[in-house]
C-alpha cells in the first residue's frame, strides 16, 4: 500500500468509493513541469508510436509548436500509424480551417468537440477543456499544457520562458483506460468508432492512478465530491495551485473548516494573469479566505497556468481543472489522482520552489490595495459564473 504509515484520514478504498472508479495499479509516473523539456518529451514520446496516436486538447495553435507537432503527426500518418485529433471548437477557434485540412490530407481524423450551434447558442458556454495524449494505448500525457507556443517558451527571435505548467506523462495500465475515455469523446463528436485493442501489464514498483475525467453534469459532480472530500479529511497539508480562481461558498467554508482543524492550507495563485476578468473575481475572496487563515500567494514568475492539489502529502491530483465555476459547473475535464508518499512527497518541492518566488499576501497588505481594485474586483465577482 503506497500510503502505509501515513496518518491522514485519505485513504485508497474510501477514495475509490467517493469517486466511484477504482485505481489503476501498475503505472510509471514522470512529472512535466518545465515547458521546454515537457514538449520535448512529449514529442520524443510521440514520435516513438508504432500503431495509433489520439489528440484531444482545449487549444491547438498553428503556431510554430503546434506546426511542429503537426509535422510529427504527418510523418506518423505516413508511416501508418492512425492519428486522430479532438479539438475544442471555441479554443481553437483561431486556427484556421487550411491547418485542419492540411492535416486531413496526411490522412489524420479530425473533429472539433463543443462545436457552436444556432439551435443551441447557450450551450457554447461548455467547453472540452481537456489535455490528453494516447500512444499505443500504453503510454499517455495529461496536464494543463496546451498545444502552443506560451506553454513552450518558443520564440523565434529570442529565447522566451514558459508559462508555468504542470503535466504527467504515464506509462502502464492507466493508458488503455485514458484511451476509452478519449474513443467516448470522440464518438460523441461523430468520429468513426476507433477499433483498437492491447494488453498493458502493470509494471513493477508501478503506482496506483485515478483517472478523474468529466464531461457530464454527473461527473462534474463526482469530481467537485472528491475534492471537497479531499479537504475535509485532510489532517496535515492541503497545498492547492490553480490559474483561475472562483471559489463556490462551500469551498471556502471547506478551507476554513480545514484551517480550523490545524491543517495547514496554502493557495498559489499568478500574480498576473492572461485573463483579468477571472483574475479579479477570484481576488474579491481574498479577505474572507485570509480571516479564515487560509495563506494565499501570487506566482512571480511567468504566467501560473498548472492546476495541481496535494493532500497530507499523499494524495494528489494533477489535470486540466481550475478551482472556478467554469471548470467545475461547465467545462469537460481530465486529471488524474496518485496516491503515494514519494509522488506526494515531490509534488510538495516542486510547490515550495514555486512559494520561494511568490509574494505572500497578507490581510495588512490587502487591506492596502488601491480602490479601484477593490471596484473591479466586485463587479467581475458579480458575473463570475460567466467568465
């Protein structure tokens, strides 16, 4: 058991039983947090596929990564493989149509997810913010990186740093399940069924993985159960890291509850954001997560995208799902749970490092900002389930 001798109230089969999905033992799991060498890897991994190759990402640049990516793609094509790529139709919206064809020609499926509809117009307010790589149904990646040069630190002209992003890149069992998760997707969206089958054996010393994956109304709320269960059994650490930041009443009484029990509970989040609007709304919470002891930071560095959670150092989740109404009420999501003490163990360096450039807030300093902050903050609050 990956969580022996830890005392924390987390535990595997009470974890399985809230989500209702069990663990995937069995999975090798490499942490991508660095942009330049998670494309890399990402990249070196995808030109190693022998048979099928599927795509599913909120947003597809053609841009010089996403060009990049697409030679890979068409190479693979031409060498057999079977590609297939679900893009979110109002991410990637401005990638042009010439892109997509370009890439049909090579022999890949394409589909847009969330596509816009006249009939329906309201609903394109639900997006497939997911990030999914499968590879022979043995090897996967999810995280927060989309496919685009902001997430990559490429520019043409000068050597320019990434937006910081968290991503798993795994291998064993887990892929095959990821890979039924994507041919749902992508038969939903019309694709043609995707015929094929593999074997993965666990491998050994491997570790257990939750896929925790929605695209429904129902499994939007199982995913906002466990993470609510999560911090309310939390007995030591909840280290939370999140781009956008709209936080539901219950998930602030949760966090303060949290505090309350002795937990130490510490929320980064970016100092600058590419989305103001979101950027502000979340702040106006600040004061009554402050009060309640909650310790909140601001990312200096560049742009904060991951969307990481690690509990009592034990139990973590990494994915494409941020604490706001969008992602938890709206969007299609995919992250993933593991459930061990080393994992858990680095997942907590890697947010130390990340505190050690970050700007405290504290409730003097807040109190201080300038007014018409202050303003902006309570009117984007005011329509925060519509950002």
């Amino acid at each position: 058991m990956h969580d022996r001798g830890i005392d924390s109230s987390l535990k595997r089969h009470i974890i399985q039983s809230v989500y209702g999905l069990p663990f995937i033992d069995g999975n090798q799991v490499i942490l991508l947090w660095k942009g330049r060498d998670s494309f890399r890897k990402i990249f070196d991994a995808l030109r190693t596929a022998q048979h099928l190759i599927c795509l599913e990402f909120y947003i597809f640049r053609n841009d010089e990564t996403g060009t990049e990516l697409a030679e890979i793609l068409k190479q693979k094509a031409a060498e057999g493989v079977k590609v297939y790529i679900l893009y979110d139709h109002f991410g990637s919206f401005g990638t042009p149509l010439r892109f997509w064809k370009d890439l049909r020609k090579s022999g890949i499926r394409i589909r847009a997810s969330r596509p816009f509809k006249w009939t329906a117009p309201l609903h394109y307010v639900y997006r497939d913010h997911k990030k999914l790589i499968i590879i022979d149904g043995e090897m996967a990646f999810t995280g927060g990186l989309n496919i685009a040069n902001e997430y990559r630190g490429y520019h043409r002209l000068w050597k320019k740093k990434s937006w910081r992003d968290t991503g798993l890149l795994l291998k064993g069992p887990i892929a095959m399940s990821l890979l039924n998760t994507f041919k749902k997707a992508w038969t939903v969206w019309k694709g043609e069924p995707i015929v094929f089958k593999t074997t993965v054996q666990p491998l050994p010393d491997g570790l257990p993985a939750l896929p925790i994956f929605a695209s429904s109304a129902q499994g939007r709320k199982d995913m906002r159960k466990l993470l609510h269960y999560s911090i309310n059994s939390s007995t030591r650490s909840i280290y939370l890291t999140t781009a956008y930041f709209t936080p539901s009443n219950v998930l602030i009484r949760a966090l303060a509850h949290a505090v309350q029990r002795g937990v130490s509970v510490k929320l980064l989040l970016p100092g600058t954001s590419d989305v103001k609007s979101a950027h502000y709304a979340g702040r106006a919470f600040f004061a009554r997560l402050l009060r309640s002891g909650v310790e909140i930071y601001n990312y200096q560095g560049e742009i904060l995208h991951a969307k990481t959670a690690v509990f009592d150092g034990l139990w973590s989740i990494i994915g494409s799902a941020n604490l706001d109404f969008q992602s938890l009420r709206r969007n299609d999501e995919g992250n993933v749970g593991i459930i061990d003490t080393s994992f858990g163990t680095k997942m907590e360096q890697i947010f130390h490092d990340d505190l050690n450039i970050s700007l405290r807030i504290t409730a003097d300093s807040w109190h201080k900002r300038p007014w018409y902050q202050k303003v902006l903050e309570q009117f984007f609050a005011l329509i925060r389930k519509r950002l």
